[in-house]
C-alpha cells in the first residue's frame, strides 16, 4: 500500500463523514464532490482506469453539480428548522459496525475464488490479446460504447437533460399576476 493510496484514502473518508456531518447544505455538498474525486483516485490507483474516469465525468460532472444547483434552486429564504436529536444512534452504530464486518468479510473471503475470464459481450479489440479482463483496454470500452450503444448512451442523455429542465421548472416559484389579468379564473 502507497502512501498516495492512504492520503487519498483518508482524505475520502474524512469527506465523507464531512458531507454527513456539515449543517450547511452547500458544504455538505461541496464535501460530496471531494469524496466523489477521491474514489476515482482510489480507483486510478488500484488501475481502473475506465472506471475512475467514468467516476469523474458522471459522478463530480453531472451527479455533483446537479445537486449543487438542485440545492441552490430549492432554497427557500426561511429559516432552516432547529436540528431534532435523534435517540437512534445506537441503531445506527451498530448497523454500520455489522455492515463494515459483512464487507470486510467478503473481500477477504473474495480471495479465495478464481478470478472469471472475459465477459463474451466484450470481445477484446484486434490490438489485444484474449488473456482475461485485464487485456480490455479503455479504448476498446470506449469504441464499444460508441460504436454499438452511442444510440443508447444518446437516449439517457436525452433524458437526463429532461429530467434537469424539469427540476429546474419544479424549483422556479410561481409568480403572482402571471397571464396579464392578475386574479386567477375558475375554469371549472
């Protein structure tokens, strides 16, 4: 283990806790996006590739930033309400302590199994060889995706970007005298 894996590490975890434990939404948020970067350098460092850049573009590019604007939209100029206490933090501890245990347990027991070959759907391009996962290379992936599923990946963009203007109409506040006549019209 390298110290550059251990800094990230620890600064991953120390965002995390930051982003549950910050009152202000906005910093809450800001704390997401470093443990968001420091995944993807968790995984550049354990060498993949594909998916710490995907962790990048989808997670701090897209996932992040329409937090961000979906808390700066949605905020009201009220006061925030007093923060309850909460009694079940026993619950809470324990539940995290047994899920740290379970996963704990499944990667020192993942040792244990061979490791699966290639997935067929992901025929390794003509420039690699057929050894196994690791011989699918980035490229591959990428001319894959956009080569078979760029209709696909067109589709959930389109999507995606509908689902945004739709927050953005929800979060925009009705304007009183809207249609030119002032009082609204019983159309019933």
């Amino acid at each position: 283990m390298s110290l550059a894996f251990v800094i990230i590490a620890g600064l991953t975890a120390a965002s995390a806790v930051a982003a549950m434990a910050l009152r202000n939404l906005v910093h809450c948020a800001l704390s997401l996006v470093v443990m968001f970067a420091g995944l993807a350098g968790l995984y550049l460092q354990l060498g993949a590739e594909f998916v710490g850049f995907v962790q990048v573009i989808v997670y701090i590019g897209a996932v992040a930033i329409l937090i961000v604007f979906a808390i700066l939209l949605t905020r009201g100029m009220e006061q925030p309400a007093p923060a309850r206490i909460t009694t079940a933090t026993p619950w809470a501890v324990s539940i995290a302590v047994a899920a740290f245990f379970v996963m704990a347990g499944a990667a020192v027991n993942s040792r244990k199994f061979e490791k699966p070959s290639a997935a067929p759907a992901l025929q390794a391009s003509p420039g690699t060889s057929k050894q196994g996962a690791s011989a699918i290379s980035v490229k591959s992936l990428g001319v894959r995706l956009m080569g078979d599923y760029v209709v696909p990946l067109q589709v959930l963009g389109l999507l995606l970007t509908a689902a945004m203007i739709g927050a953005v109409i929800i979060a925009m506040p009705e304007r009183k005298g809207e249609g030119g006549g002032g009082e609204e019209v019983d159309r019933g």
